[in-house]
C-alpha cells in the first residue's frame, strides 16, 4: 500500500541537512549582522564592551549599508572575518577591538536577552525583521 522508501528517504535528507548545518556551525564564536549602521547579533555571545566598540565603527561616516561580522575558533585563537559593503580600514579597526579579547572572554560573555525567534535559529533576514525595535545599545 504505502511505499515507505521515499519518507524515509526525506527523513534522511533532512537528517544530512541538520548535520552538515551544524558542523559549519561548529566553530562559529558569534555572527553580527549589520543594517543601515545598526548592528545586531545573531548567533553566540559578544561581550557587551566589544560589540559597543563594533557599533561604533560601523556608525562611523560613511554609514556601512549591510555586512556580516562573523568570529570563529582557529587553530592558534580565533579570527574575526567581515563580508559585506564594508572597507579595508574598518575590517582593520574590527580586528584591533577583537584582539583584545581571548577565545575564554568570547565564550563567557552573556548571551541575547529575549532573542527572537530570528536569532534563536541563527537567521539574520528572520532576526532583522523580528528585531523588537530596541534602542542602539539593547541587544544584549
């Protein structure tokens, strides 16, 4: 009657899916997506002195539009990587403010406080368009 094979072979997909999601996920320190000059973290925890420093450098004239700031473990600590319309000079400066705090700092700092639904799955259009409004220093 029913053919069994193709759920099972769903399930399995959906199964592959997660763990490969995961893995990629794995060494993943924090993401902070950046809008319009607002930033917003997305997954992990930023330690509240680091992400004012990162607010304050993607505030800076000329405003930045979009970007991703993501930090993850490395082999000999962890590196901070920016993607986005975001220049050299700013990356730089992010570098700087991110050296002055060990993988140990990065892993106690507090987590979101009332994450939407956004940031609890790690999506950034989903967070963004959930963001409860909060002021420029609230998301942590």
């Amino acid at each position: 009657m029913y053919d069994s094979f193709p759920m099972a072979q769903v399930i399995f997909a959906v199964v592959v899916v997660a763990v490969i999601y995961l893995a990629w996920r794995a060494g993943e320190i924090f993401c902070v997506s950046v809008r319009n000059g607002r930033a917003l973290v997305i997954r992990g925890r930023v330690p509240p002195p680091l992400l004012r420093a990162i607010r304050e450098i993607i505030h800076s004239q000329p405003e930045i539009t979009r970007a991703t700031i993501r930090a993850v473990r490395g082999e000999h600590g962890a590196r901070l990587t920016a993607r986005g319309a975001i220049d050299e000079g700013r990356v730089q400066r992010l570098r700087n403010a991110f050296g002055l705090y060990p993988v140990a700092k990065l892993r106690a700092a507090p987590p979101i406080t009332r994450p939407t639904l956004g940031q609890v799955l790690g999506i950034a259009w989903l967070a963004w368009m959930l963001d409860r409004g909060r002021g420029f220093g609230r998301d942590i």
